[in-house]
C-alpha cells in the first residue's frame, strides 16, 4: 500500500516520508501546544560511502544521531525525526531512507521428522557413508544458541544487537528465547546416541544472535550479523528463520552482497500462507532472489496451511511438529512453522558441499533444486519440491527417470519452437531450440537454467528438468541516436484540492524504452520543489502523481523531468487559479 502511495519509489522518497505527510495534515485548523516529536530509527542509503565522513555529517547536520555504519552496504542507521528524515531523503548524495524496521522469529502452534529428507534410508542414513556435512560451517542467525546443550557442538559467534544509539556487539550469544536452539538442532545435531540428530551433524554451527530474547531485533543488527559473516573464510550458508513483511533495500543490498561472495542463503518463507494459497504472500528477506525461500510441509507431504506462497518460493521442507533441541540440554517436539523447513534445507546444503568442497553455492544451490522430489503440489506452494538430502549428495542409487519436463517462456516481442509452455522429453533425448524475433524486435539471448546462451538457435539434452527463457529487445534508432524524453500533465489547468497526473515518455528514440529511470521536479510559485523518482514500464512510461491541496499557490507551476543523470531533459508547466 505504501508503495502505491508513492508511485512506486521506495528508494528516495520512503515510507518515512508518508509518515511526515501525515503527521503535518493532522490538526489544521487549531492551535496545538507543542509536544516532543517521537523519533524514528532508519537506515540512510548513499550513492557513494567514498566520502563517508562528509555523509555521516550531511545525517548530523539535519539531527541524525548515528548508531551504525556498515562496510557492505553504503548505509548509514541513524535515529531522527520524521520530518528530518523527509529532507534527509530529498539530498541528491542520499539514494534512499528506509524504516529499520523490526523482524521477527517466525513459529507458531500447530502439529513430525528428519528422515523426511532422507527419502528412503532409515537411520544411520546411507548418505551419511559420503557426507554429514564436515568442515562445512553453518551460521544461525537467529536467538542464539544454547552453548551447553550436550547434543550440540557450538564452534564460535557474535551478539549484535541495537541499545539506545549505539549497535552493539560481543560474545554473549546463548539462547534464551529456544527459537535458534531448535532451529540449529535440525541442522547439526549431534549423532551420539542421545536426544535427536540433526540433517548435517558434522557441520560447524555458528551463533549469530541478531535476535533478542523476545524473538525480535532489528534490520540493522541482522545486516551487522551478515557482514560478520561476509568477513570469515570458516561460514559457508547463513540460515535465517526469520522473516519481516516490510521490503528494505538495505537488506537486500546485504544478502546480495554476501550471496555474490559464494555464501548460500537460506531462509524461511513465512507463515502468512492463505488457506487457498493463492497469495503471494513470501516474506522478507526469502522473497529476495539471492536466498532460498523454503515453504513448509507436512507428515502426508501437503502444504501445511500456514506456509506462505508465491512465486519466489524455491523449496519444501518438513515444518509441522518438529522435535529437536531447546535450551536448558532439552528437547521438544510441537514446533511448527517455515522456521522449522528452513534449517533442514540449510543441512542439506552442508551435506552436498562437503561432499565436494570445490562446489559455489550457485552448484549446491542448483544440485538442491534439480534432485528436489515433487509433491504434485502447485509450484508456488513447493517450488522445485522437497529437499532431499540423499538425492542432492547423490549416493543413492536412485533411477534415472523415464522423462523429463523441458519448460519454455519468452519475454515477448518475437516467437519460440516449441512455443511457451511445459513439454514431456524422454531422459536423454535432445531438443533443438529455435527463437525468432518479430518485426522491430530483436533476438537478445537465451537463458537456460540460468546459463546465458547468445544463438538464437540452440540444443538442449534433456538430463534433468529445464527451463529456457528467451529474450526479445526493441530494436533502437540510429546507432548512437539518443533516446527521448517527453513530460506533460493531464490538464493545462486546475483548480485546488485535487491531482496532477504528469506523464513522462521516453523512446529509444522510436520505440519504447522500460526500464528507464525518471527524475521529476514540480516547482510551484511559492514553497519548496517536490521531487519524484520513477521506472518507466513496458510501454516506456511512467505516471507521477502530485497533490494539490485548498492552499496550494495559485499561478504557474513548472515540471522538470530528466533522465541519465540529467543529460537528457524536457519540461512543461500547468497552472492553478
């Protein structure tokens, strides 16, 4: 909702400017006795950390009190008045201000086991005689974990957590809250004849407490327990049962960044799912395609119905009436939730990696999702399907399957042979790939199972399930002909109390241009300019709405759009009577 109040920018002009907005409507009218302010803790964005003093003193400078800055995200967490946070968003050097916003360890109440994932073996698990995840270091961010607990070997971590203006850290990462207990006993624990046992046993587990003992913590402690890992060379997955309904560019930016460094990032899905499933309803930070989005099951291999769904979920696993560990060396089973799926795929990952220690995470990550088993549920309940751990790590003795599922779509502008849809292969057959562009369109690529293949004709050997995108692009002008910027307003003319819908159109420099980033400045008689930052859609536009209220200033209003970094420009003007 909030995005759709601000066209679509929640980059410069944030939530935290909606905020303000409200705040500075309420009671016209009347003579207010001035109160304190409540003050708001965010998470500024810069364009460039080169000049990080000069930025830390462009916070300060508007009453920013600063209480974290981090090296792999250009950000700076600072806490301050709505309204400053409101100018603070207008600074050219300032790409966005975010809320740091609080996320929370996902459980519930709701009435199962291990060897789910091991297909089936039965325990001691065959695959265990290749892997059981040695070496391989996991770290739980989460509530910490319990360091005495006799099932399990808790090899190091750090605290981060947020008091008053300072982001803290130290060595205090016992759990008290049990939520990372039993989220870590599901991937590491101990295979010594006591208690219960992890995916992964031999896995190095790690304590990441971005959590507090309520189960709650903040964004800027989570990405200070990211970078904390993004910093060793011991920590190869991060799993995070955790979850936040709220969108932040700054923890994206952060799993990204450790993502593209090899880290495999696993994470819950969330527990919003609707008893239909027809909602996209995948949390933050699984939603983000650097991480793994894990749905839950149940014991008859059915979505449990509070899993959430969407697009961006990319595997299943067990998350109804887990029993695993608990602080106090104890155990408990009851425990349900996408918290609970989410550490069996993080052992699985274990297992795979330590069988072949050469792998990137983009390899564990493809072998988890081509071996994972179909539960004949729709993709976006299971994904790819159930983790299976004996089936990623490969010693398994399993059949190769009789066929295979070959899946095309295309970006538009042009035709494929086969045409979009899902097609039946027989295992090793080869399929030939034809992608013909449409008139003022142009071959782009192919991309198939994330390989990026430049021949618009191509071969496929149907050994695994495979999907194919292909990519059309309109064809430009001129070569070097620079594209076009067209802005104009609905009506020449308006009266208060009502919108100005401004359009801005950009070509290339015929045809339309997406993807085209937008600056808009509305400037009226009297008062400070309003700005606006935009993405043009396929048609190569974009709509900006601005709000012209009883007392706006009557007489001419001028519309200032530009795009490439302001070499490229048009205007317009409306007026108000």
């Amino acid at each position: 909702m909030m995005r759709s109040l601000l066209n679509g920018n929640y980059g410069k002009v944030t939530v935290i400017l909606v905020v303000l907005l409200m705040l500075l409507s309420m009671g016209t009218g009347q003579v207010q006795s001035a109160e304190p302010v409540e003050k708001v803790d965010v998470l500024v964005g810069f364009n460039d950390m080169s000049a990080r003093e000069q930025n830390k003193g462009i916070v300060r400078a508007l009453g920013g009190e600063i209480y974290a800055e981090f090296s792999i995200v250009d950000v700076i967490a600072a806490r301050m008045t709505p309204q400053q946070a409101a100018a603070l968003a207008k600074n050219p050097r300032v790409s966005y201000v975010e809320p740091d916003s609080e996320v929370h360890a996902l459980v519930q109440d709701v009435p199962w086991g291990i060897d789910r994932v091991f297909g089936d073996e039965t325990y001691s698990f065959g695959t265990w005689t290749t892997s059981r995840g040695a070496d391989v270091g996991v770290a739980v961010l989460d509530t910490g974990i319990d360091v005495d607990h006799e099932d399990l070997e808790v090899v190091g971590g750090k605290r981060f957590y947020l008091r008053g203006l300072t982001l803290r850290s130290d060595d205090q990462y016992n759990d008290v809250n049990g939520h990372g207990t039993h989220v870590a006993g599901t991937i590491a624990a101990l295979d010594n004849g006591i208690g219960v046992v992890g995916v992964a046993p031999s896995a190095n587990l790690y304590a990441v407490k971005v959590l507090g003992d309520n189960g709650s913590g903040s964004i800027s402690a989570i990405v200070a327990g990211i970078e904390w890992v993004y910093n060793r060379s011991d920590i190869s997955i991060i799993n995070m049962s955790l979850g936040s309904s709220t969108y932040s560019a700054t923890f994206e930016n952060a799993c990204n960044s450790a993502y593209n460094k090899g880290i495999l990032i696993v994470s819950s899905a969330g527990n919003s799912g609707t008893v239909e499933g027809t909602e996209d309803t995948v949390g933050y930070p699984a939603k983000y395609a650097s991480v793994i989005a894990v749905a839950a099951s149940d014991g008859s291999d059915e979505r449990a119905y509070f899993s959430s769904t969407g697009p961006d979920v990319e595997l299943i696993a067990p998350g109804v009436n887990i029993k695993s560990t608990v602080p106090d060396g104890k155990y408990e089973e009851g425990w349900s939730g996408t918290s609970m799926a989410s550490p069996h795929v993080a052992g699985a990952a274990a297992l795979v990696w330590a069988s072949d220690p050469s792998f990137t995470n983009a390899d564990v990550r493809r072998i988890l999702t081509e071996t994972a088993y179909g539960l004949g549920l729709p993709p976006e309940h299971q994904g790819f399907g159930l983790v299976r751990a004996d089936l990623a790590v490969g010693d398994n003795g399993s059949v190769t399957p009789d066929t295979y599922t070959l899946t095309i779509t295309s970006s538009g502008g042009g035709t494929t042979v086969p045409t979009a849809g899902s097609y039946e292969y027989n295992s090793g057959e080869e399929v030939t790939l034809t992608a013909t562009p449409e008139e003022g369109n142009k071959f782009d690529r192919w991309e198939i199972d994330g390989t990026i293949v430049k021949e618009s004709v191509t071969t496929v050997t149907m050994d695994k399930d495979i999907t194919a995108d292909a990519y059309f692009t309109p064809i430009p002008g001129e070569p070097g002909a620079e594209p076009s910027l067209a802005v104009d307003t609905d009506k020449p003319e308006y009266s208060g109390n009502t919108w100005v819908y401004i359009t801005a159109e950009v070509k290339d420099p015929t045809n339309p241009l997406p993807g085209e980033t937008v600056n808009v400045v509305v400037t009226p008689p009297s008062g400070s300019a309003t700005s606006y930052t935009g993405v043009t859609d396929s048609t190569g536009s974009v709509v900006f709405k601005y709000r012209l209220l009883k007392t706006s200033a009557k007489g001419t209003y001028y519309v200032d759009a530009s795009i490439r970094n302001g070499s490229i420009g048009d205007n317009t003007e409306f007026k108000v009577k």
